[in-house]
C-alpha cells in the first residue's frame, strides 16, 4: 500500500492528497473548497488559530487577530506575530493545517489497514512548489515541515509533471517534441517550454509575469475602482505604489463579487460602495461603466498572448509552429477573450486545464519506470531502451559509517540548492550515503554549463567525467535522492538516481 502524502503549494494555499491503492486517489479536505487556506484568526479566548477562506477580507483590512500572506512571510523572513500574549515566528500558523493534514491522512489509511499513528509518525511526502513560491520560502516550509515528521521523498516542478499527465493519458510517446505550459494558478502568471524525449521530461525556458495570474476582468474592475476612488479623495500618495498595490489586491475580493453579477446585468452602469484599508469608515460611491470594463479588459487579455510571442518566445529563439501543444492552466485563462486570442495559434495546439489541479498530483503516485539496467551499488538508469557499460564486480558487501566528506576547502556547504541561481561555470559537489550493506559513501561532482544542464567533473560511481546530466527538479536538498537524466557521448542513457544526499556544497 502506498503511503505517500502529495501536496502541492500555492501562493495562498496548498492542495493534498494520498492515494494509498491504485484507483483510490482522493483529495484531504476540510471545507468546500478542498484547499488548506493560508489565512487566519487568532482566538484571543483560547489563544487557538484557524484558517479559512472567510478570514482574507479581514486580513486585507488589517485588522487585528487576523493573519495571511504566509509564503511571503516567509520570503521576507523573521516577521513574528502575537499568539496568547507571546511572539511566535510567523511559519508557525502551519500549524493547524499541519495538524489536520495528519489526522485526515491517518483516517483515510486506516480506511485500507490497521494503521498505528501518533504525533512521532513519519509522513513520506512529495511535493510541488508553485513557482510563485522564492527558493528561500521554499527552503523555510521544507525545513519547518521536516521538523513536524514530514520526509520529501520528491521536490517536483509543475509544468514538467503537467507533461508527464498528458503524455501519459494521452499515451504518447515523444521524440523531442516542445510543448508551452503557462500557468495561472495564483497571482502570476508562469510562462515556460517543455521538452518531452521518450521518458525524458525537461524544462528548456521559463519566465514569470508577476501580478498577471489574475482574472483580466477582475484586475480591470479593481485597478479601477481604486484609480477612480483616490483620484477622487487623494487616500493614498499616488508614488507610494505599494501602498497602492496592496489597495489593488485588497480589492480583488470585491472584484470577483462584481464580476458574478455582471453575469445576469443587464444596465450599462453598476454603482457601489467602497473603502479603502487605511479609511475603512468613509464610505464612497464608485460608478463603474460595463462598456468600459469590457474594452480595458479585452485590452488586458490580449497582453497574455503578446507576453507569450514578443516577450517569451521570441528571446528564447523559439518558434510557435515548433510547439505541439499549449498548455492554459488556470481559470485566468479560461475566459472567451484570452481563448480566442491563443487560438490564433492554431486551435487544436490549445489544451484548456481549471485551477482543479488534482491530476498533477496524481501523477506524484506514478511508480517510477522499470530500470533498464541496475547496477550492484543501486545506480538505475531508468529509460529502459538504451544500452549501459556492464559494471564491474561489487567488492565484498559490509556496512559502513558514513566517512567525513572529501576535503574541499574551496567548497562551501549550502542545506539547499535551487538550480535557478546558479551562474555559469559553478561548481556544485554531492556527497551521498547509503547505509546498506555493500553500499556506503560516495560522491558526484558537477559544472554547470548553462541551459539547465551540468558536465559530470568526477564521481565514486557510475557517472564518468564528461557525462552531461540534466535534473530532473530544481529544488536539490539534503535527505533526498536527486534524479539526473544523463547523456553519454550523444547516448541519452535514462535517469541516474544518486544515493540520499548528507551535504551539498558549491563553488
């Protein structure tokens, strides 16, 4: 039975899920919308938090007892927040979401065997960072769930396990074949090109649009309502624009309530009440015209497809008639207007996904394919159809301490590595250990040479010097193995799996 815990982490929110049999993947959830939201209240009776959706609008308005933008807290690191008359650090208002994701997972094992779980239970767990998410709130969740009895089995990307979903229900088989997936699951707007060879799934560019993940129509009603209301009053110092950015998003809830009922409108104007954060009680009426909402908006919609062509595409040297497929995710670019103009590329390249994003994670469930060769130290090269060195004979089997890693003194030591920051040229070294008998210690030394690929340098095991390997994630970390798809004198020879990592170091 399979125990591992999928999660993927948004902006605002993070989706979980198990699927402890084949066929029986289900989400964990405690409310409607099937979310663990990052939004919450401070009970100042009991000092006991909750999360919800509902208490957004109140942190939007700053009010007391209310908290949000956690992954952002977390990116900015060392903010605090009152809990009970004590300062705790902000990442610990996981904590109720941590707690209910345990309990719903132990219950829903329980459904398939008898199940001993208590707080000490280890949760094997893979996960998929939005690309929202900065590597250093990324790094701080990872480690802060750790110490909570979570081991990160497998860090994943979204658009390449996009890829992997579709090939595989669509039973595919690629033979460098592009694919663009642009995603707008949260507030921006992720743009990248996916290459899919056999097994191999690989990322060639990305690029990120920050603040373009919203609906078009209701960023157009917010920016306006807003842009309307402080030219009127002067609230807000038309330089401070930050403070006029949070007044956008603080918005967009009122926004979306406007945008649902311009569903059944049928007059040319819409008239409402509104306030802005730092004067909550002055309350103002805003007219807004529905033709001009639907021109702006029309506007807005057709910068997505510009973005994509001029200001994506385009640098990257990449053509559309190259792409097999374009991948929408999200319901920001599910509306007629944006649909229309991405069909100019041709109708049948365009595949449509919601914010429902459940088959990517049921792909975390995937058993990896069968190894086309295994060597007597557990290297796999996992492709299945290419030809590897036959290895030489094992030395006898014995269990070994783990040794002190090799003197590098130009090395320094790093907990984690995101591959994106990376300058061309590093150096990056993998000491690995396996406690098994006949296994022990090793190490793979690495240049990375550009376009997401490193030179193997040196390496204890298979690997030879001059291999070129590609990873498979982004996030490298200690604890876990890292996945490699590795190329042999032009021979792609599959996926190099190291041996769990103790200690990362780059140069």
């Amino acid at each position: 039975m399979n125990k591992t815990l999928a999660v993927f982490v948004n902006d605002d929110y993070l989706t979980a899920a198990i699927q402890p049999l084949k066929d029986k993947f289900s989400l964990l959830f405690t409310n409607d919308e099937k979310k663990f939201p990052f939004y919450f209240y401070i009970n100042p009776s009991d000092s006991s938090i909750d999360y919800g959706f509902d208490y957004k609008i109140n942190f939007r308005d700053n009010k007391s007892l209310f908290a949000g933008d956690l992954m952002q807290a977390l990116d900015k690191g060392g903010q605090k927040i009152s809990v009970g008359g004590f300062d705790e650090d902000y990442i610990a208002l996981f904590n109720p979401i941590i707690r209910d994701i345990r309990e719903l997972f132990a219950r829903e094992i329980s459904k398939y065997e008898e199940f001993q779980f208590s707080d000490a239970t280890v949760i094997d767990t893979a996960i998929v960072f939005s690309e929202n998410i900065t590597p250093k709130a990324q790094t701080a969740f990872l480690n802060y769930w750790k110490s909570k009895c979570f081991n990160f089995v497998k860090v994943e990307t979204f658009d390449t396990l996009l890829l992997q979903y579709y090939k595989a229900k669509h039973r595919l088989y690629c033979q460098n074949r592009k694919f663009a997936v642009l995603e707008a699951l949260g507030m921006d707007l992720n743009m990248s090109v996916i290459n899919v060879d056999g097994a191999n799934v690989s990322r060639l560019a990305f690029k990120k649009f920050e603040g373009y993940g919203i609906d078009p129509r209701i960023k157009v009603i917010a920016k306006k309502i807003v842009d309307d209301v402080n030219r009127q009053e002067n609230i807000i110092d038309r330089d401070d624009i930050a403070a006029i950015n949070r007044e956008y998003i603080r918005h967009y809830d009122k926004a979306v309530k406007i945008v649902e009922l311009l569903a059944t409108w049928t007059k040319p104007v819409i008239s409402l009440q509104t306030s802005f954060a730092a004067n909550q009680g002055n309350k103002i009426k805003v007219s807004l015209s529905l033709d001009e909402i639907n021109k702006l908006s029309y506007l807005y919609s057709r910068q997505f497809s510009a973005f994509f062509s001029d200001n994506f595409l385009a640098k990257e040297k990449i053509k559309t008639i190259d792409l097999d497929k374009i991948f929408l995710v999200g319901n920001s670019l599910n509306n007629s207007t944006v649909l229309k103009e991405f069909a100019t590329y041709g109708e049948t390249k365009i595949e449509k996904f919601t914010d429902d994003i459940s088959y990517v994670l049921s792909e975390l469930f995937k058993e990896e394919p069968a190894p086309a060769e295994v060597d007597e130290e557990s290297t796999m090269f996992q492709m299945g159809v290419q030809h590897v060195d036959k290895p030489q004979p094992p030395a006898p089997p014995k269990t070994v301490a783990p040794p002190p890693p090799p003197t590098m003194p130009a090395y320094r030591a790093v907990d984690n590595l995101n591959l994106q920051t990376l300058t061309l040229n590093q150096k990056v070294l993998l000491n690995t250990f396996d406690p098994a008998p006949g296994k022990g210690a090793a190490h793979q030394e690495f240049v990375y040479i550009g376009n997401h690929q490193f030179k193997v340098l040196s390496s204890s095991r298979t690997l030879r010097a001059g291999d070129l390997a590609e990873p498979v994630s982004d996030i490298w970390q200690n604890g876990v193995q890292i996945d490699l798809m590795i190329t042999r004198n032009g021979k792609n020879l599959g996926r190099f799996r190291t041996r769990p990592v103790v200690k990362i170091s780059i140069m």
